[in-house]
C-alpha cells in the first residue's frame, strides 16, 4: 500500500464510523445473496440439489416474488448477467415493453404537460407513474425461464416450487412488509393494495404472523406447469387482459403473447488488469459504467485522498458527463440501431471526456428550464456463485416500491409501473430532471431504458466480483462506486458496500450523499467549487460476492440497508 492509499484507508475507517458494518460470509461450495433471506435460502438448496447458478437464481427470483413483493416480482422486469466458470459471459434482458396501444404523448393533458395525480402511496407523482397506463409488458417469467431453457440443468417446476411453498403454506412476515401493511391500510386509496396484507377475516396482519398468499400460489403453479406459456397464454394471460380492458389499463392478450426475452452480448469494459461485464441497453447501466471506470482509471488517484473533497468532485464530475452521454444516447437497442457504444465504452472517448475536468471547480451542467423530477428506486438485486464457479448477477424490478400498486386479486401478483421509465415529454429537458431525447421516446413494443446494472467482474478470466443494486438512477453510481472500492482500493465486500456513496445525475446537477457521511468541511469546500449537497438517508442496498482465488472461498455480504437481507453460503 503505498502513502496515498494508507491516507485513503485511514480517512475511509474515520468516515466508515457512522456506518454499521455488516458481517461478512465465508464459504466455499456456493453463495446466494439476497434482500430476503428466505429467499437466499431457497437459492442454496437448489445449489445442494446439485442444481446450477442458473437454476438457483430462477429459483431465488421466484422466491423474491412471494417474499420481497416491493420489488422481486413476475409482474415487472429486469436484467441477468451469468459468466460461467470459464468466464464466457452472456445476458438475458427481460425487461418490460411497451404494449402496442402506447404512444409517446399518452401521459399528457391536451396542453402537452405532464399532469400529475396521486398514486399507490398516496403521494403526488407524475401520470407515467400512476394507474394500469403506467404498466409495461412483464417480462420476468420469460426471462427466468429462457435463462432456464438456455442454462438450466434441474426441471424447471424444482425451481419454482419453493416459492409457490412458500406463497401456499405463508412465512412470518418480515418487519419490512409488516410497515407496509400498516402504510398501505392508512394511505393508499388502491382496493387491491388496501386487501393484499388482509388475512381471511379482514383484519390486516401483523409483523410475526403468518402470510399465506393463494392467489398468487395459483398463478405460481400455472407458470410451473407450463412454463412460460403458463404466463403469456392461457389462464393468466385472459384474467390479465380482462382485469386491464374493465380498469383502464391498455395490455392485451395479444401484447402478452408476442413477448418475449432476448439473449444479448454483453457490455465488456476494463479497470487496470480486470475485465468488467454489465448490462448492455435497454440498460444504460453497463455502458456508463464502463464509461466511469474508464475516466477514473485516467484520474492520479495516488494523489487523491479517498473521500477527500477532491475525489468527490472527481466522482461527481464523471458521474456528470456518464450520465449526460447516457440521456443522449441510450434507449432500447432494437429501436436505435446505431447507438455508439463502443464509442461511449472507448478509452480514447474517455480521454476526450476527462480533457475538461476541471479539479478545483464544478463544471455546469446544460439546461433548459425547469421542468419535473422523477425516479423511481424499487428494485431488489442478488448475486449468486455455484460449486463450479459459475456466477449469476441479476437485478429486477417493478420500477416504485410495489409497482403501480394494481393486480388483479384472482392473480396475486403487483403490476409494475415501469412506464414511468420512458421519456415521458418528447424533446423536453429541464434542469431539474425531466429528459426528452429521442432514443427513450415512448413507442409500441419498445423497452424502457434502464439504470439496472447487474455487473461481474472477471480476474485472470474467471469470476471475481458479483455484484448490483436497487436505487433507479443512483443505481449505475452506487454500483461504481462499489466496484472501484474493490478493485482500486482493495476494500473488502462489506466495507466496499458499506462505504460513504455519493449520486450525481447530471441533471438536477446536484450531488446527493449519504447524510452524515461527509464531513462539514468537505460539504463547505464542495459548495465553495459550485457544487449544490442533498443529503440522502441511504444510497444503494448492494449484494456482493467475491471469489478470493489464492484461497478459493467465497466472501459475500448484504447491504445492511436490507436488514432483512443475507449473504448464504454452504
Ligand atoms: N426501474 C428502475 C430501472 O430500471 O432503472
């Protein structure tokens, strides 16, 4: 360690203070690491079964459905990067399209504003957020089971049984879930919301009790039975399609069966002597990622204390430039063929971004007026390694926590309100958030960009680091920030998660941190370079692997703003 890194490890153990730190797990057969721990649990018995991280992760994500509803879900999307032990690494987006009756003004009044209304939460959000227009095509099942159909070694019904166990036979719900029954009963103004945390007697159950959950037990069996049919054709599909036509809502059977989940090349970066791999668009997460690695790895990080003033003026102004590139260009790659992503992941478009970083002051951020905010940040993420080394990142999510609060109740299952993810206001920007360009235009069947960056890092070729996040935009930061403590700082996996993390997002040009976890002086002297602090209570809820290869064991650990969540290993 040379003199600057020992300055950034002492000033990293003085912020760190505030923070819990979290426990790490050691094992060596296999990892799951979850926001549920049920749900991690279920992972490592399909592991001991002698199943695959694929088979593992469909039947993790199945279990995060019945036990994490805020966001594990097969009412929304998301995104699965699995590098196998050899390091050959592939992904499966199953992210949510638009149906076919959408059109890229559909959330505006006759005047062409954005009208805004209350939703699931009883709060105020804006109408791309808010009832069943907000919900894209689901695309989780298709996903799960083309990973599965692709990858899998055990029957699939094996790997979807335990949740519906779980949904049949109930769990004792967890403290989280126990707020949101109360939450929900006293603010939303949703029926199906209002009902889901009711037991048969109509009273609302309470933290300990047992949760049973049949409908969606059903549906659960529909999908075991006939796989991805069991939710795009059939039973489910009709009852989604009708429960849509008679409340608003615009999917149709025929949105249901055309879905479908794509298999597509990864983003592939580089950090010093690791290979990064991401999430290529409709993600914007893997393609910025790689773009801030590249900038930082041009920065004289010896000479910049960790967590210094400085650093988070580098950060915040390479997170500035990410995701300025990242709102020009990024969209659904089967709508803008021509997106230059080996331009944006170049080291040399790298140099030409850092040329004009100034490091005693904030660079503004382009602007137009001032428009609307918006972000939603309920998603959930796990990573999982098997006996072999194979290793599954995989982020999904509902876009709010518990979507668009709407299901039908023969179901049992949330909708998402991943609509809310296009550009809602064609060709509108403004300074506080609101994007318009072109390549997120809301169009039929097109995929809604996305900030999931589910992410593993290979060394000498094969599986280093796992590891994603929660968060809606701050999720692309929290995940860089993540991977650079580890691969720069040679921080362990529960101090790297744990770490003081900061957001910027270009536009609002603001930089959020986590209250508390910046000195006075740091946030004065930030101010002092023309940067405006928000404080955050939490960024992140990161799971991480690391596979330590000198010793060959697996080290996980789970964010311990999930404290529901664990890092199980065998
Ligand atoms: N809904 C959050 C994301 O896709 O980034």
């Amino acid at each position: 360690m040379n003199r600057f890194k020992i300055i950034a490890f002492i000033s990293y153990c003085l912020t760190i203070g505030s923070h819990v730190i979290i426990a790490q797990t050691y094992a060596r057969n296999g990892m799951v690491v979850s926001s549920s721990k049920i749900a991690s649990e279920v992972g490592i018995e399909i592991l001991k079964k002698g199943g695959n991280a694929i088979d593992a992760s469909v039947a993790t994500a199945f279990a995060l459905a019945v036990t994490h509803p805020t966001a594990g879900n097969i009412g929304g999307g998301g995104f699965l990067v699995f590098m196998d032990s050899s390091g050959t690494t592939t992904t499966i987006d199953f992210r949510e399209k638009a149906p076919m009756k959408a059109s890229s003004d559909m959330f505006l009044d006759k005047d062409g504003n954005l009208p805004k209304g209350i939703d699931h939460r009883g709060r105020e959000s804006t109408s791309n957020h808010i009832g069943l227009k907000s919900v894209g095509v689901p695309g989780t099942v298709a996903g799960l089971y083309l990973a599965h159909e692709k990858y899998g070694h055990l029957p699939w019904a094996d790997l979807v049984q335990p949740a519906i166990d779980l949904a049949e036979n109930g769990f004792e719900l967890p403290w989280s879930l126990a707020n949101s029954a109360i939450y929900f009963d006293a603010n939303t103004k949703i029926q199906f919301l209002k009902d889901y945390f009711r037991k048969d007697n109509g009273k609302l159950i309470s933290f300990g009790e047992v949760w049973k959950q049949p409908e969606l037990a059903n549906t659960l069996s529909e999908i075991r039975d006939k796989g991805h049919d069991g939710f795009y054709k059939g039973i489910v599909a009709k009852e989604i399609a009708r429960y849509m036509k008679e409340n608003g809502g615009i999917i149709t059977k025929k949105d249901l069966r055309n879905y479908s989940a794509v298999e597509r090349k990864p983003i592939k970066g580089t950090y010093k002597d690791y290979d990064i791999y991401s999430m290529p668009p409709p993600s914007s997460g893997g393609v910025a990622l790689i773009e801030m690695m590249n900038l930082m790895e041009l920065a004289d990080l010896d000479s910049i204390a960790f967590n210094s003033t400085k650093y988070v003026h580098l950060l915040a102004e390479v997170m500035r430039r990410a995701f300025a590139d990242r709102a020009e260009h990024l969209g659904d790659p089967d709508f803008n063929l021509n997106t230059p992503i080996n331009k944006l992941t170049s080291k040399e478009f790298a140099k030409k971004r850092f040329e004009n970083i100034n490091l005693s002051k904030a660079s503004p951020s382009d602007s137009t007026k001032f428009g609307q905010i918006y972000d939603g940040n309920s998603t959930t993420h796990f990573s999982l390694i098997d006996k072999d080394g194979n290793a599954v990142s995989l982020t999904y999510t509902l876009e709010h926590g518990y979507g668009s609060g709407m299901g039908s109740p023969e179901l049992g299952f949330i909708f998402n309100n991943e609509m809310g993810d296009f550009n809602p206001i064609p060709n509108e920007t403004t300074r506080t958030g609101l994007i318009g360009t072109k390549p997120n235009i809301i169009q039929p069947e097109k995929r809604m960009l996305s900030s999931m960056t589910p992410t593993i890092v290979a060394k000498d070729g094969k599986p280093y680091l796992v590891i994603g996040s929660p968060g809606g935009k701050t999720i692309i930061n929290t995940v860089f920030q993540t991977v650079l403590n580890v691969l720069e700082y040679d921080m362990q996996i529960d101090r790297a998660i744990e770490a003081v993390k900061i957001h910027h997002q270009w536009l609002p040009d603001r930089i959020s941190y986590e209250e508390h976890l910046l000195s006075p002086d740091t946030k004065r002297n930030l101010e002092l370079m023309g940067h405006m602090l928000i404080p955050r209570s939490n960024l992140g809820a990161l799971m991480g692997i690391v596979i330590d290869p000198k010793n060959k064991i697996l080290i996980g650990a789970s964010d311990s703003s999930r404290p529901e969540g664990a890092a199980i290993g065998y």
